[in-house]
C-alpha cells in the first residue's frame, strides 16, 4: 500500500542502517516494523524516517495504531519483527534514562490523583538529566515558556484539563529531548487551547525541537503540519505534505465517510459526510440557483441520496457547492440564459432522478427553461417538488404551469429536513428487492403526485 | 478486593491541603512526637518511673541488684525498641505498597508476607522450638516464601504484574490462614500460644528480639534511595517508563525491601494491624505525597503509634495486657472510616 503513495521516503536499499542514519542526521528510522498485541496484529510493515526539525502529523481512524507507533519509537515496546532506530541505535538498546534524553513523549491520558504541586510535576521531568540544575532547566522558566508561569505554585490536582495538558508538556519539555512524540494532545482542549497549543508547537519546531504529533483534527492537521502520517488498519495509507495526502479520495478509504475540500479564506478545509459514495438511497435533481439550493444539496449528501442539478450558472454559490460536493451538474457560463446545450444535458439528469426539487429560485427569462425542464419531468412521470415560496420571485409568470402540471408544493428547507429526520423521502427508499432504485411507480403510488 | 470505587474515595482521602514548607519541619515533629511516646512508654507501666528517674536510669546504664535498672533496662527498653522498630517497618512498608500498587487499602500484609510469617511461626510454636532464633527464622523463611510464590505468579515477560501481584497474595494469605487453622486444630494445647501471637504483641520482648528487630534499618534506608523514582511512578508506571525511571528494577528493589520488612517486623511481633494501612495515609495528610517527607516521617510516625499503642495495651487494664493489635485496630479503624468518609465529601 506504501509503494503508490505520494512522498514516501525511499528507502528500500538499506545496508548499514546504522551508519546510514548517521550519515543522513536521521533522528528515527522504523524499517519494516511489525507489531502485535499478544496474538493481535497491530502495525504492519511500517517504514518511516525522521530527521531533526521535521514537523509531522499523525493522522488514522482509532485503533489504526497511533499510540502504539508513538509507543515503538520511545522503546515502550519493542517490534515483533524489523527495527527502530533512535539516532542509529536500536531502541532495545537503551537505559530508559539515556532514551529519556533522546526522546519525550506528552501521554494521552495523564492521571495524578495526589496532592502535588505543578512545580513539583513538571520537576519530575528532569528526572532523566540527573541531579544536574544547570542542565535540567528550571521548572518556572518551563512553565513561563509555555505562558503558564503563573501555575506553578497551584496543586496540579486542581487545574482544568487544558492547563493539566501544559502542564505535562512542560514536564515532557524538562527532559530536553531533541525528539517530542504528542498523543493526542488537543484531545481535551477547547478551541482557543487548541491553536495556542499548535501554534506554540509550531515555535518549539521553530527553535529545532523536531515533533511528531497524533491526532484526530484533519484541518488542523491540514493547516499546522509540514507532513502527514496517514495511518490505516496498521499501514501507512499515505506520507507526505499534508495536501497531498489528506486528499478525499484517501480520507474516504481510510475513514469510510465521504470528505469535501472547500476552499475559504485562502485556506483549503475538509468537511465530512457519514456515508460512502455508493450508498445511495435515491437520486434527487436540484433546480436552484443563487444559493436557494446549497442548503438542500448538503443535507441530502448527508442522508445517503445522489443529488444532480442544473442549469446553473458557473461561479454561482449554488454551482461551487455543488463542485465541492462533487456532484453532477448542467452548467451554464457565468451571467448567461440558459443555452440549447445546457438544457440538454439537464434533461438528460433530470430524467435519471427520482424526485426533482425546485429550491425558491428567483425565476427570470434567463433561467426559465429550467421550469419547462421541471414539466417535462412531471410529463415523464417523475415527481417533482417545488417551495411554494417561488411565485414570489417569479418574474416571468412561469411557475404556475408547475403547479398546474400536478407538482407538489413543500415548505422548502425546512419541510426536506424534518422529511430527511423522519427517515427519508417517502417513495425515495430502495425497493426492499434490493434494487437500487425504486421504481417509478412507487414514487406516484407514495402520494408525490402524478401527471 | 477494592474496586475503582474504593480506590478513588481513598485517595480522596490522602489528598487533603497540606502545608509543605520543605521537608524538615515535618521530620523534626514526628521525631519529637516519637521521643515523646518513647519517654512515656520507658517512664510508665505497672511501676511507673519519674522522668528524673528515667534519664538517671538511662545515664546510668545496666546495673544488676537494682529493681528498677532491671525493669527499666531488661523489660521495658528492649520492648518499647522493639515497638518502635516494628511500627516504622510496617509503616515504610505500608508507603511503599500503597505507592507501588497505586491502591490506598493496600498494606503490608496483602501481599501474603504477613502470612507465611504467620505459617513460619505457627509450625515454631506448634514444634515447641521455643521463641528464639527458630520462631523468627521460620517466621522470615515463610514470609519470603510466600512472597517468592506470589512474585512467581506475578511474573509475565520479564515485568510484574502489580494487579496479579495483589490478587495472588490475597490469595494466598487465605491458603496460609487455613493452613494456620488446620494446624491450630491439630495443636490443642498450643491453641492458646498460636492464637496469641497472631493477636500481636511485644509481651516478654528481649535484647535478642531487638536484634532481629534491627534488621529492618538497612532495608528502611533503601527506600529513601527511591524517593525520585517513587515520586513519579504515581504517574503510573508507563508515564515512569516515559520519564527515565528504570520502572521493573525499581518495582523489584521496592517490593522485596517491603517483603523483608514485613517479614522482620511479624517474625518478632506478630500481627498488628493497621498500622501499615493508616500510618501512611494520615502522614499524606500532614506532609503531602512526595515520598522525600512522606518516608522520613511515616516512618517516626508508625515508630510513635506502635509504641504508644503498647503503652496503652499494657496499662489500660493493668495488670492484664491486651495484644497491641488489638490496640491499633481499636484506634485504627475509626480513624480509617473517618479518613474514607471526610474523603468523600472533599
């Protein structure tokens, strides 16, 4: 699974792995490390290098085996098979002090149920530097650094879980390791905790602190991380610039929902859809425009149906929605009627759908092909539903044919979403058959409304 | 056994706000309270002794033809040191077992030591090879026996299990009780002495128990070696791991220095309850959990309450003695259920 994947480092010709991470500054290097839990596989075949200064994410589904690779490279654990390596030395290889100075790690889960200071705490930290004070750094500079100086003299037992979690990473940054390994640690943290821990992550980078840090938060990941680890069922699914590997195509594998990129802001973010693509429940084609349908495709992707539109113009808020969520659609150049070719192609759609929805568009001569492409559906048998607020932004006196033509009125929004919760579009179902699609006359049978 | 439950309302319990000013302070008490209980436990008894009486007698040495040199030298001195030795044993004992096992109703006795040395002595008594040195070289003998087995058990890939660990020794704690019973049952006329010793008791103590006694010192300075280490296994073991602690080398050194602890202390008193238990957790109390005051000063504090709850035990219905383990489960239980119930509304 690792050959395809993009920015995977070569490194399949390996003689002295030792010298060669010496040769290549390499700070860790797992080589074909496998891992099991008593008799469960864990990790499979894992390859990864990191060299000082690296910057990477680790992303995966849980038990997709992040804790544990975190756990191999700090020697908790040792690998079935393959090696770790630590600076070139095996991690078997080390005194637990001496891997302390190398490697420290911020836990997920960090319990201390005793009357403890946060100096004493963070104190412990140094535990791996010994008894010397120049060397082992000062636990007020520590917590300071962090801008957390003013804990210190507080029981760590009374803190909030976001000052618990700096609080370890100021023990975790006493050892003074040149590698920090992260699990999880935005778990606990609200928002702003979140970025400020990032954000300072970013600097502890900055001043040469190579990190390798878990978590769940794609666009965090997405937007914090120069490479991204992407695990899955214990491989490595993807390892690369963050970009690059967190493409929805990749994220619908390994997490089984389907993802969208949008861009906003100059920033490209990830959103999600509990199904896959092929689960589908029913076809809905979407006559909408000027943003009277994004709502509604949304929704309708998130409950498992296939959504076409059209004819919309190019770069209209509706049409980029539609883009982002990968849908199929009739479009038409920007700020132009709809032309001979476009009403063909939406035809062609609208005639595969099992229900046509008309959002409360603004109806004008531009777009008013659309409304006979909505009667020819009506003609062809297919239900069609449209928000009864459109007459009001009709400009051409069109919509009413609609109506005349048998299609049913609805609430817009609103109404689709409480039909949605309600377990979906009556006559929309999948035929218990198991057929794909219900058929044709389900749908007039189930009171949608015939010709 | 205990439960998550229990655990947590215990630990409740130790968690009360303490004043820590450094470690001194708290060291410099307990000693004080200690030389006070060991002043009264020399001066009082069925002939009690002025104060004045007490530092000629102790100025003065061991003196034969004199009543009160004889009392205060061959029957209450080596006694009163034996109490004193005991109580800091369980009670460094009691620190260590807590901490390791991460559980506050640990104590000295769970890990089946307290048993087997109970065994040891019983098959003593019952072979009539009278107190010393067979009683307590079968007393030691059992207790590191049953600790042995337990460890046994205990081990799986190179590291201890510290859960089975408690569950094997509970275990067999029973399995040597019952064998205690069937030997008891066997014994008649020995009934009486076997009971007795387990009940706990300094009575009848000489110079030759004290220098069993003095056995535990070395093993009690160990511990004071771990503080560090000590201190951040209550992080649990994998976050010590994390941090540079040698954690299963650790866990080895500390579990048979307890073991040999508590083995010393029941080979020459018996059972006495409680005060491996208590003792720790009232000190948590006062001088919070960092084991560089919480060692040092649980171990003056067991030293006082052992000896203080002797004192009491011998006079209180003088001339008759109640078993000191009578005494410290008398003082000790209430005070625990406190402990659990002020734990729980924190």
């Amino acid at each position: 699974m690792t050959a395809d994947m993009p920015g995977l480092p070569a490194m399949s010709a390996v003689g002295s792995a030792a010298a060669a991470d010496a040769a290549a500054g390499r700070l860790v290097r797992l080589r074909d490390v496998d891992f099991a839990y008593d008799q469960r596989p864990v990790l499979r075949r894992i390859n990864l290098a990191l060299a000082p200064g690296d910057f990477v994410g680790i992303v995966g589904p849980n038990g997709s085996g992040k804790s544990t690779l975190v756990d191999l490279i700090d020697g908790i654990h040792q690998p079935l098979s393959g090696e770790v390596l630590v600076r070139g030395r095996r991690t078997d290889h080390y005194r637990r002090r001496e891997m302390a100075r190398e490697v420290a790690l911020v836990p997920q889960r960090f319990d201390l149920d005793f009357d403890l200071a946060v100096r004493e705490v963070v104190e412990m930290g140094a535990y791996c530097r010994g008894k010397d004070p120049g060397v082992a750094g000062d636990p007020e500079a520590t917590l300071a650094r962090l801008g957390v100086a003013h804990l210190a003299g507080r029981r760590f037992s009374e803190l909030s879980g976001g000052e618990k979690q700096l609080v370890v990473l100021a023990q975790a940054l006493m050892q003074q390791a040149p590698l920090l390994l992260l699990d999880e640690p935005a778990s606990a943290l609200d928002v702003s905790h979140q970025l400020r821990l990032f954000d300072l992550l970013r600097e502890l980078n900055r001043d040469g602190l190579t990190v390798l840090c878990i978590l769940h938060d794609l666009n965090l990941a997405l937007h914090y991380f120069d490479k991204l680890l992407v695990l899955s069922d214990g491989e490595v699914a993807a390892f690369g610039p963050p970009a690059e590997v967190l493409r929805p195509e990749v994220v619908e594998a390994v997490y089984g929902v389907r993802a969208y990129l949008h861009r906003h802001a100059g920033r490209t973010y990830l959103t999600f859809s509990p199904r896959l693509r092929g689960e589908r429940r029913g076809r809905v084609h979407l006559i909408c425009g000027g943003g009277t349908g994004a709502g509604m495709m949304r929704e309708l992707v998130d409950a498992g149906y296939e959504v076409t539109a059209g004819v919309l113009n190019a770069l209209d808020t509706d049409e980029k929605t539609g883009a982002e969520l990968g849908l199929r659609m009739a479009v038409e150049a920007p700020f132009t009627a709809v032309g001979d070719d476009a009403h063909a192609e939406n035809l062609d759609l609208l005639r595969a759908a099992d229900l046509v929805l008309v959002s409360a568009v603004p109806v004008s001569r531009g777009n008013a092909r659309n409304v006979d492409a909505a009667c020819e559906a009506l003609a062809a048998g297919i239900p069609v539903w449209v928000d009864r607020r459109v007459q009001a932004g009709d400009l051409v006196g069109v919509t009413g044919r609609l109506v005349d033509a048998g299609a049913r009125l609805f609430a817009g929004e609103g109404e689709l979403l409480a039909a949605l919760r309600d377990g979906g579009l009556r006559g929309l179902e999948p035929a218990p058959t198991g057929e794909d699609r219900p058929s044709r006359s389900d749908g007039q049978a189930d009171g949608t409304g015939g010709p | 056994m205990s439960g998550a439950a229990d655990t947590g309302a215990g630990w409740a319990a130790a968690r009360g706000r303490a004043a820590r000013s450094g470690v001194w302070p708290g060291v410099l008490l307990a000693g004080a309270v200690l030389c006070l209980c060991l002043v009264l436990a020399l001066a009082l008894g069925p002939a009690s002794l002025s104060l004045r009486r007490v530092w000629e007698l102790l100025m003065a040495g061991p003196v034969q033809g004199d009543l009160d040199n004889a009392i205060f030298w061959q029957i209450r001195m080596p006694r009163v040191l034996v109490a004193a030795l005991v109580g800091a044993a369980l009670a460094v004992a009691g620190v260590i077992l807590q901490d390791l096992f991460l559980n506050p109703l640990t104590d000295p006795y769970v890990t089946g030591v307290s048993s087997g040395a109970a065994l040891g002595a019983t098959v003593g008594i019952v072979l009539h090879l009278g107190n010393l040195p067979w009683m307590t070289v079968l007393a030691v003998a059992g207790g590191l026996g049953t600790l042995t087995l337990v460890w046994l058990a205990a081990r799986r890939r190179g590291r201890i299990d510290i859960f089975v660990l408690l569950l094997a020794g509970v275990t067999i704690s029973y399995l040597a009780g019952a064998v205690v019973t069937v030997l008891m049952i066997r014994a008649d006329e020995d009934m009486h002495a076997i009971v007795y010793w387990l009940m706990g008791s300094f009575s009848g103590r000489g110079w030759g128990d004290v220098e069993v006694a003095l056995g535990v010192l070395p093993f009690m300075a160990v511990p004071l070696l771990f503080t560090r280490e000590m201190d951040i296994l209550l992080q649990g073991e994998k976050r010590a791991l994390e941090l540079g602690v040698e954690v299963e080398r650790t866990k080895r050194v500390l579990l048979v220095t307890a073991g040999v602890l508590t083995a010393l202390a029941v080979s020459v008193s018996g059972i006495i309850g409680f005060v491996g238990l208590v003792v720790p957790h009232i000190v948590r109390l006062l001088a919070g959990p960092a084991h560089r005051g919480l060692l040092p000063v649980s171990l003056l504090a067991g030293a006082s309450m052992v000896v203080a709850a002797d004192l009491l035990s011998r006079t209180v219905i003088s001339p008759n003695e109640i078993p000191v383990g009578v005494v410290t489960t008398f003082v000790g239980a209430p005070l625990f259920v406190y402990l659990l119930r002020r734990g729980r509304r924190l």
